[in-house]
C-alpha cells in the first residue's frame, strides 16, 4: 500500500513523501502433484474468461434474452453451469409409489420438487452474479431458488437416463424462470419445477413466454432464433444457425467433474412430529375461523369434517374419485341436507401463518346465510427431508330451505 505523508512542519500544500508498506494477506499453495493430476487448472480459467465473451456477444444480439454461464457456489468459487448437472438419485419412497408407471412416477418426482420451499423472491437482472447450491445442499436445508429447483428436477430425471436439459427463460406468470425440457420419442415436454406441472411444446396453456437458452452438463446454448416463443422454437441445439454454443464440439467431448456429489442422502421425516404440526394448524383455524366471525356464531359438522379427512390423504396422488367410496353414502346423505361450498387447498409447508392467509383469501369464512355451519380438515403428507405437502379444506354448509 502507498501512503502519503506530510513533514509536521509543512503546510498542507506542500509536496509529500510516498512510502510503501506491504500488508500481508495471505497465500494460496498448490502442491506440484495436484497440478499434474488436475492439468484443467489452467484450462478452466480460460473456460471462465471465455464465457463472460461469449455472454457479453450473445447479449449483443439480444439484450433482453436471459444467459448464465457461469455462478458462484456457497464457497464463492465459480464455475460452469454445466458442471451443476449431474444425474442423481431421487427418494427412494417416490421410486416404491407407482412401481410400474414411469409417467406417473416422473409426475411425482416433478411434484416433490415443486414441494420444495422458494427463496424469496430477489431482482436477478444481474444474471451470472448468482450463488446456486448443489443439488445435495438444496434439499438438506429444503429450500431454493428457482435455477437450483430446475437443475434437481433436470438431475433426477437424469437418473432413469432421460435427455434433459434447463432451461432459461421467462414466464407470463412468474416472470424470470427455468424449467426442465426432456426430449420423449417424438415431442418436447416443458416441466415447471415451481409448480410439478408438464406441458408439451404446443401447449397453448403453458405459461413460459421465452425460451432463451439451454444448459446440460456439456455446454450452453443460447437461442438465436428470431421467434423465442415455445411454440417457434425449434429445439434441436445441434443446429449452429438457430443455437449459439459456447464450447466448442472438440472441448463437448471432455468429461468435467462435477460439483454435485455421488448420491443424495435422505432421511425419514419424523410422523410425530408431522401428526403434532397437523393438529396444531387445524386448532389455530378452528380459532382464527371464529374470530374472523365475530358477529355470527360458528358451528362445526362433525359428519362432514369425517368424510373430508378420508378425502384429502387421496387428493395427494390424485388417486380414486373425488369422494372415497367408503364415504360415498354419507357424503351423498349430507348432500340432500345442506349446500356444500368449498374446496382443498394445497400448498408446501414454509409457516403456518401461510397457511391462515391462504384459508383466508378463499373468503369461505365470511358466510353470513342464518345456520350456517362448517367442516374444516387438515392433512399433511410427509416426504423426506422434511419436506410436506399440506392440504386444507374448508367448507360451509347451508341447510336446504
């Protein structure tokens, strides 16, 4: 450090005399073995400066479509984006549900994913700037933003050995996203990791507005195609004239270790404390109900609480009929007594307060027809890690006149 210092006798105005004092920050040893064994060392650096050019030429072309090439991860080191992707194993317990449907088994692998609580939401106009967690940290801390949900979902299906890449782009709902693109036999299928849903390319109700680029463990594509919507996209990368990549075919070939570990290790969600959470938010309902009702008395049907508890646990993998046919009589019988209005909601459990806000926009509460009564079920799905699926239903019933 240079630092200037003036003689005690001189004014201000005076000249005065630079000195040199050296503070010492530290140092960094690379054992010459280490060097040898990983002669990408250098090689990576140059990786690193050539994706900050081939960033900065593609925003050149299209400054408002999205790139990442490289991030930080939670040690601020930096890398490639490819070296995030990796096949790796889901829980095992999604694997045992739907043992001979495959389609069934992805839409449940895509689901856990979804169930995985979201960052708060950050201004990333700053693309590349990002920290992203692996995959292993994404889900023993369960949360994530929404690149490191994309990379999981992309690494589990890489798993069974499916062509899957992520995907950059952005979302007439979500605003900036990634999703997952798997090619299948004959068609594209756009997986959104927020929300478990898959839509097929020409999907008119698929929320994605732009496709902007593409990432698998090998390289990074960004879309130079005039038309990035969906439905305009052709995408096969290997085409040169509709995809910008940014190594080339002789480098594709290297295999780069990986920053994800061999395997995720999963462990089982504690039931009791699940059953004890359950029962807490459905008596913190209970109560906020009948405070949201402060001029009307609150009374609770027992009959149809039963029947909605049996309802919810099958609502969770979409099995069987609305109404569980053991059920069916009962609900039947209410149903000639009472107009029932109402319907499950289902949400991934961060807090309850998130809970009783969401109950309370349905406005079901705020019934004010004489005699009205209510049935109000709660049922939470354990998956590892403690990772829940919560569901809620509540419902008014109005005696028929």
């Amino acid at each position: 450090m240079i630092t200037e210092k003036h003689e005690d006798h001189c004014l201000k105005s005076c000249s005065a005399h630079s000195y040199i004092r050296k503070n010492w920050l530290g140092s960094i040893v690379f054992p010459f073995s280490a060097l040898l064994q990983q002669s990408e060392f250098l090689d990576q650096t140059e990786v690193l400066q050539r994706a900050q050019i081939f960033k900065k030429n593609c925003k050149a072309m299209f400054p408002n479509r999205r790139i990442i090439t490289t991030v930080f991860n939670d040690e601020g080191i930096q890398f490639l984006v490819t070296r995030y992707i990796k096949a790796l194993n889901p829980p095992q317990q999604l694997l045992d549900i739907f043992l001979h449907n495959s389609n069934a088994t992805f839409d449940l692998i895509a689901r856990f994913v979804s169930l995985i609580p979201f960052m708060p939401n950050t201004p990333d106009e700053n693309d590349g700037s990002d920290i992203w967690m692996t995959s292993e940290r994404c889900i023993s801390l369960a949360i994530g933003n929404k690149e490191e949900h994309a990379i999981l979902l992309c690494n589990f299906f890489l798993y069974f050995g499916k062509k899957a890449l992520v995907l950059l782009g952005t979302s007439m709902l979500e605003g900036h996203v990634a999703y997952v693109v798997t090619q299948e036999t004959n068609e594209y299928l756009l997986w959104n990791p927020s929300t478990g849903q898959c839509y097929r390319q020409f999907d008119p109700f698929c929320p994605l507005k732009s496709v902007d680029c593409l990432f698998d463990d090998r390289n990074v594509w960004f879309n130079i195609q005039q038309n990035n919507t969906p439905m305009a996209v052709f995408f096969d990368y290997s085409k040169e004239s509709f995809w910008k990549q940014l190594l080339p075919k002789n480098v594709q070939g290297t295999k780069v270790q990986s920053i994800q570990p061999e395997e995720i290790m999963y462990f089982e969600t504690d039931k009791s404390m699940v059953e004890d959470l359950r029962n807490r938010i459905e008596r913190t309902l209970k109560s906020k109900v009948m405070e949201w009702r402060p001029k009307h008395p609150t009374h609770w049907n027992r009959q149809c609480t039963f029947i909605l508890r049996q309802i919810l646990p099958k609502l969770e993998f979409g099995i069987g009929s609305f109404v569980s046919s053991e059920g069916d009589n009962e609900f039947e019988r209410i149903l000639q007594f009472y107009w029932v209005t109402g319907f499950p909601i289902q949400m991934p459990y961060t807090d309850v307060q998130s809970i009783i806000d969401a109950v309370y926009q349905t406005g079901i509460h705020s019934a004010e027809f004489p005699q009205t009564e209510f049935a109000l079920a709660v049922y939470i799905h354990p998956y590892p890690n403690n990772i829940l699926s919560v569901w809620v239903y509540l419902a008014s019933l109005v005696p028929h006149q």
